[in-house]
C-alpha cells in the first residue's frame, strides 16, 4: 500500500515564511531556513517553497534561498513562483530542489509542461492550482474556476479540465489549493480534491484548510488526496507532525513513520 505523505507549505516573503487566510493579511512567522530543518527532523515526508510574490512581483525566485535549503535539510522538497522558463527550473534543480511548481505560467504557457516533463522528467514537474468555487455550471461544469497569481486574476478556467489537460500534457502531480479554504483551519475541501484525484491517474496533493488531524483523516478518505499540505496548524504549533502521524496511524491510515 502506498504511505500518505505530510508536506508543510512554507510560503516565503522577503526571506521570511508567511501565513495568510484566503491568500489575504499576511503574517510574518520566521526564517525558512530554521523552520525547514525543525520540520524535517520533526518526521515530515517532503517541503514545499512558495515565493509567494514572485509572480505578482515578475521577478526571479530567490535561488540562493533554494541553495539554502538543500543543504539544511535532506528530505525531498518541491519549489515554486517565480519560475518562467525552463532555465529557471534547471536552476531550481541544480540548486536542490527535487520539484519544480508551476501554476500561472502553466496557464499562460501549458506547453512548459511538456517541455519540462521531456527535459527534466514528469516526476520533476508540479502543477499548483488555486480554484475558487463559482456558480456558473454553464461556463465551469466542475463549479470551481482557476485563479493565478495569488488569487488576483480568473482565468475562465475550469478547475477539473485543466487538471486533466495538465496531465495529457506530462505533469507528474497536481497540487489542489481551494482559494476558499485557504489558511481557514476549517477543513479540506474534499469534494474538489476526491473530483480530480477521482479523475487522474497521477497523484494529487490537498491543500489549503489543514487545522486538526481529524481535517487529513478526510482528506486521505473521503477526498482520496495521495498527499495533504499543512501550513497554519503547525506554524503556530497547535501541533507537531508527529502528533499528527499519530492520529493518522491510530485511523488507519498507511504513513511513514520517522521515529
């Protein structure tokens, strides 16, 4: 059986991890760096990086920070933002990364897809996507339409036909970031992550409303996610992964345990 992964979402600004809610009111909670090696050897599965202004600001990721990372810490980990052109991702796996995340190049170029799934492996190549719920079924079947760059543009796509045109085109995991989950603690949104891990073969990763173990047991279930990103519930340390991975044994739930 395949083991459940647990992947804190560092999102960085300014050299510093920051956590907002529904991509607003952002707070600065500490240094990348630190909080990747604390999670780490706290028996997370992979990390995940997000410049989370580097598209909004058009500039380049912060490839030392990626230099940084990869030699505090030895777990897989996965970067994104400000990456738009396939240089950019050999330099961000040349730096230590083992992924590389695409979300609003990906929508204005999906041909960087296949290009970095033939370049670099689809094993190399994320797909980050941020839907919002919508009520126009005509226009979005699946009811939930993609946003890019920090939720500040729609892009009148629909969310479930793009994961399955990411997929045709090479990518190697999609990451489902719920817009109106984000940062609430309240929950996954399960009907939009079980709609797509339902409809791809390749695994799909929950983000977005991570607030208590009982939120992964139903995302791991009912959403059938193969990953789930959490941010707030340990950021402001209400839990540590391995209480986390306790509950998720105790439920059942196939995950590797690190100690």
């Amino acid at each position: 059986m395949l083991t459940k992964r647990i992947i804190p979402c560092l999102d960085v600004r300014n050299r510093k991890v920051t956590k907002g809610v529904k991509f607003q009111n952002n707070i600065d909670l500490g240094d990348p760096i630190e909080m990747a090696v604390a999670y780490s050897e706290g028996g997370c599965d992979e990390l995940v990086f997000y410049d989370i202004t580097a598209s909004a600001e058009r500039r380049k990721i912060d490839i030392q920070m990626v230099r940084d990372v990869a030699k505090a810490v030895h777990i897989p980990f996965a970067v994104g933002g400000g990456i738009e052109t396939l240089d950019d991702m050999r330099d961000v796996l040349l730096a230590g990364a083992e992924k590389v995340s695409v979300n609003s190049l990906a929508v204005r170029n999906p041909q960087i897809i296949a290009q970095g799934a033939r370049r670099f492996g689809s094993q190399c190549i994320v797909l980050g996507m941020d839907p919002v719920a919508v009520n126009d079924k005509t226009k979005f079947p699946s009811g939930y339409e993609i946003t890019t760059r920090g939720f500040r543009e729609r892009t009148g796509l629909d969310a479930l036909e793009w994961a399955k045109r990411a997929e045709d085109l090479g990518v190697g995991e999609i990451v489902v970031n719920s817009v109106d989950a984000d940062g609430t603690r309240q929950g996954f949104e399960l009907n939009l992550t079980a709609m797509i891990s339902g409809s791809v073969r390749i695994p799909v990763v929950a983000s977005g409303g991570a607030g208590t173990p009982q939120h992964l047991i139903d995302v791991f279930t009912t959403g059938r996610a193969d990953a789930a990103i959490i941010a707030s519930m340990i950021h402001t340390g209400h839990y540590t992964i391995r209480q986390i991975k306790d509950e998720l044994i105790a439920a059942g739930i196939a995950i590797r345990k690190k100690w």
